[in-house]
C-alpha cells in the first residue's frame, strides 16, 4: 500500500534521525523473511511493473528495488548517506597516507620519531568506517545467498575493528605501555582477530559442516555480536575514566595547550563511544523485541540493521575519525624538532645584583676557610643553623640582652598605667 510521497519527504528527516519512523518509510516494503527460503521465493520473479517499483528501470531485478523505489524512500536517503560518509573516509584515510609519506620524505628526522604506530591505527580506524558504509548497501538489497554470509561476517567484524581501535587509543591516552608507539595497532588488530576467528568459525560450521542454507534468526544475529558489545562497554568505561582524570589534571594541575587537547580528546571519545552504545541499545531492542511487537517484523528488520550502520557510522567518523586526522595532523606540523633549552631556569641573571657571578671567599656567606687561624691554630668548626646561610651561633653574645624592648610610657596620669607595668 502506497501512501503519499510529499509527507514522506517532509517528515522523512525528522523520522530518520529518531530511529522511530519505520511505521512510514516501510509500509511500502514486502514482507521478506530473514529464512533465506522465503526470500529466494519473493525474489524470483522478474516482474518489474512500473506500477511495483515506481522509479526503477523495467528491467531492474526485484532484490535492488529498495535502491531505488520511490514509494520506500528509506532505502534511497540511506544509500545517498552511505555513499557521502564512503567517499569522505575513503578521503581521509588517502589524505593521511599522503600526508605523512610527504612529511617522510621532506624530513627523515620527523619519520623516524616513529608516528608509524598512530598513522597506522588511524588508518584502520578509518578503514573500517567505511567498511560499514559500505556494508549498508547490502541490507538495502534484499537478502540472497550471496548477501547472507557477507551480512553475517563483515558487520561484527567491522564494528569489532572500530571498537578494537578506540579501545586501544583509550590504552594508550591512559598510558598502558603496551599500547605506546607501535603497540597501539598491535593491541587494536589483536582484539580485531578475535571477532574475526568467532564470525569465521560461525559461518563454517553453519554452511560447511550442517551443509545448511544460510539461515538466522533475530536471536542468532544478535548473539554474535556479544564480543562487540563486550569491547564497546571496556571502552566507554575506560574513556570515562580518562575523561575525569583530563578534568581532575586541567583544574588542578597544568592548564596549557598539551592538557587542553588531552581534555578534548577525552570528550570526543566518551562521547563517541556513549552515541555508539546508545545506537546498539535501539537497534537491538528494536531487532528483538520492538519489530514483532508492533507487528511489523520482518518487514522492519532490514531498515533497522541499515539506519544502525548509517547512523553509527557517521558517529564513529564525525566524532573520532575527523578529530584524529586534524589532531595529529596539527600535533605533527607544530613540532619543533630542536630540543627544549632550560638554561633560563638555572643560569644567574646578570641585571639582578649580586648574581652576576659566584660568590667567592669572604664574599659568600655560607663559606668558611678553615685554613685561617688569626692565632695560629686551626679553629674550631663553627655551629650553623640548619634553615640559615652565613650566620653562625658562636656569634651570639650570651652578656649581651637581646630581648625585645617593650613600649614605655610617661604618662603617668592615663589610666592605663598598670598595663605598662607603672606602679
């Protein structure tokens, strides 16, 4: 059943960005099941009337009709978001590669730091971000045999990689050694390989050794990502707490620029991280439970993978991909590569008198010669004062008062005169 495509269009934003509008982007959608039987048999046949598919071409098979079907609109606003995010990822991660063989070859000193490590990390950070936009354009397409396992292994392990990655970087912020340098790739590909050992494992025993269809239920698709959720928790957890300890250091310790970066840093991945798990939170309740509550399953199902991989992906990208590539780019083309000079702390300023030069001999007050002897005897060690410098105790004469003097009156007609000690 068709409904009007004006209030479509101009609801459609707002419904997009609350996660809540499947009712009026999917009505227009077949019922295909995730059982791969039924979808083969909804997808058979060639009929593409116009009357169907409104906006395909006549010859359009039935599985890319969501491409571009005008009457289900969800399908086209989110490929057009999927291919912007693509091309900006794809974008930065060529701009980066290009940047730092240039900064390699225009200065060996600056290559030889060894910033490998970071480039590295950020540049499977933002492969995987667009691994994900990618991936969106086959939940568009309807499911098929060639679909199902690329569904089912490259969504948990993108977004195993992408976790992998800013779980390191909160690693290494935090100041774990074995994330510093090179090691923060290393820690983020050897949380990547688990997922992809598990989703690997999966598929061969499903369709290799049960010689079975590619077939999943809501229950089974959810269940693999069980190690993505656990590396998305570890993650926001630690980025929380490097973003108190970056407040606790900007208020009561160094504010400069370093610090000040460090506390953004700590925003931006907190942030990134708490939009991610609240993405995964709607989308698997939404999977579960949601879509059959409102009866609107499996119909939904496909929508709601596709708005969860758009959505989280520009998320990842905007709040950690594009704020890493201008940090470190920006951190590299500040550096000064000639070592920091101290010699303002500790040398004697030659306008204050008196530090023109060192003191000598009788000069110094702290200085004794025990080779003078006026009497011909070496002298006795004279007794310092441990919090002074060039005052001895042998100086004090004990005949002599050295008490404070008291005020004195000679008013003797005040009647204060008991308090100055007159009689």
């Amino acid at each position: 059943m068709a409904f009007p495509s004006t209030k479509n269009r101009l609801v459609l934003p707002l419904l997009f960005l609350c996660c809540a509008p499947l009712a009026c982007l999917c009505q227009s959608t077949d019922s295909s099941s995730v059982n791969l039987t039924t979808s083969t048999s909804t997808s058979s046949s060639n009929s593409t009337s116009p009357e169907s598919v409104r906006g395909c071409g006549a010859g359009l098979h039935r599985i890319y009709r969501f491409l571009c079907d005008r009457r289900a609109v969800w399908g086209i606003v989110l490929e057009t978001l999927a291919s912007a995010g693509f091309l900006l990822s794809a974008g930065l991660l060529l701009g980066v590669l290009l940047w730092t063989l240039c900064n390699c070859v225009s200065s060996q000193q600056r290559c030889s730091r060894g910033f490998g490590g970071t480039v590295l990390c950020i540049s499977l950070f933002l492969l995987a971000t667009a691994g994900l936009f990618g991936l969106t354009f086959s939940f568009i397409v309807q499911l098929t045999p060639q679909t199902c396992p690329t569904r089912l292994f490259l969504f948990n392990v993108l977004f195993s990689l992408a976790f992998s990655c800013l779980l390191a970087r909160c690693l290494a912020l935090l100041g774990f050694g074995a994330a510093r340098g090179w090691g923060e790739p290393a820690v983020a590909l050897g949380l990547f390989t688990v997922q992809v050992i598990i989703s690997t494992e999966w598929l061969l025993l499903v369709l290799v050794r049960d010689k079975k269809p590619c077939e999943y239920s809501q229950g089974d698709f959810t269940m693999l990502q069980i190690y993505v959720l656990c590396l998305l928790a570890i993650g926001l957890i630690l980025s929380l707490h490097f973003l108190c300890r970056s407040c606790s250091l900007y208020s009561y310790n160094y504010t400069g620029p370093i610090n000040q970066q460090w506390r953004i840093q700590a925003l931006l991945l907190f942030f990134t991280l708490l939009l991610s798990a609240c993405i995964w939170v709607v989308w698997i309740t939404m999977l579960t439970w949601g879509n059959a509550k409102v009866g609107r399953r499996p119909a939904w199902d496909d929508p709601v993978l596709s708005i969860a991989l758009v959505a989280n992906g520009w998320v990842l990208l905007m709040g950690h991909g594009l704020s890493q590539v201008a940090f470190f780019c920006r951190g590299e083309a500040t550096a000064k590569d000639v070592p920091l000079s101290f010699a303002g702390w500790t040398s004697p300023n030659a306008d204050i008198p008196g530090l023109g030069a060192p003191k000598e001999g009788k000069e110094n007050g702290s200085f004794e010669n025990e080779s003078e002897n006026k009497r011909g005897r070496r002298a006795e060690p004279a007794l310092r004062s441990p919090y002074e410098s060039g005052f001895s105790m042998t100086e004090i004469d004990p005949d002599k008062d050295y008490t404070i003097p008291r005020p004195q009156t000679t008013n003797y007609n005040e009647p204060y005169d008991e308090y100055y000690g007159q009689e």
